[in-house]
C-alpha cells in the first residue's frame, strides 16, 4: 500500500519537476490563462516529454502560476489526470491542490520555504 503524500511532500516532487532539464518555462502573453502547461507523450514509453509552461504573471505571482502549471504535469504524469477527466475537471483538481499549496507557502512559518521556491523559479526563468 502506498503512503499518503503531505502538502510538504508534494511541494517536494514539484520542486524536482521544476528542477528537471525535460522542463522549459518561458514568460509569455496569454489570453485568457496565466499559465499553460503543453507536452507531449512519448509513444513508447509513454513519459511525458517536451515539457513546456508559458507563465503570464501581469495579473498573479510567478509562483502561483508555475505551481499551479506544474501539478498538471505532475498528476499527468502519476495519475493520468488529462486521460481520465475533462479539462474543467482537471482544471477543478488542480486549483484545489494549488488552492491549499498556496495557502501553505504563505503561510508565515513556510517563509523560508516560500523564498527558495522564488529562487527557484528565478532561476529557471534567467
């Protein structure tokens, strides 16, 4: 049986996607989103490849975006959430989640925390 994953531990796995090379965020204008999150899967392995996150941050913090666009991928990768729910489904799941990640990188005892996912992403971007 597999062990319930805390809000901490999630961030985690984020942060190890935001690390990876397979991942590209780019800043960019978009219409009607914040983020979009395109990628593609390879036909015999069927990992998720040519990772890329488009960031429009004029109306929402980078982080916000880049976590919210990176539960995507993440629930793609791990529970085929683009194959089993509709896009407003999958759009309902991820806010959630991104709802409470939020709420725990702001939270004032997470502030160094909070900080090194600024960096992070920071650096991704540069």
């Amino acid at each position: 049986m597999s062990r319930r994953m805390s809000k901490r531990q999630l961030l985690e796995s984020l942060r190890t996607l935001l690390d990876s090379s397979a991942l590209v965020i780019r800043r960019g204008k978009l219409k009607k989103e914040h983020g979009l999150t395109l990628y593609e899967r390879d036909p015999i392995t069927d990992e998720l490849i040519n990772i890329k996150i488009t960031i429009d941050s004029r109306n929402s913090p980078v982080v916000t975006i880049v976590v919210h666009e990176l539960l995507h991928v993440y629930m793609a990768q791990h529970y085929e959430i683009d194959r089993k729910f509709t896009e407003p489904l999958e759009e309902a799941i991820v806010k959630g989640l991104a709802d409470e990640l939020e709420n725990y990188l702001h939270d004032s005892k997470n502030a160094r925390l909070f900080q090194t996912w600024v960096n992070a992403v920071e650096a991704k971007l540069a």
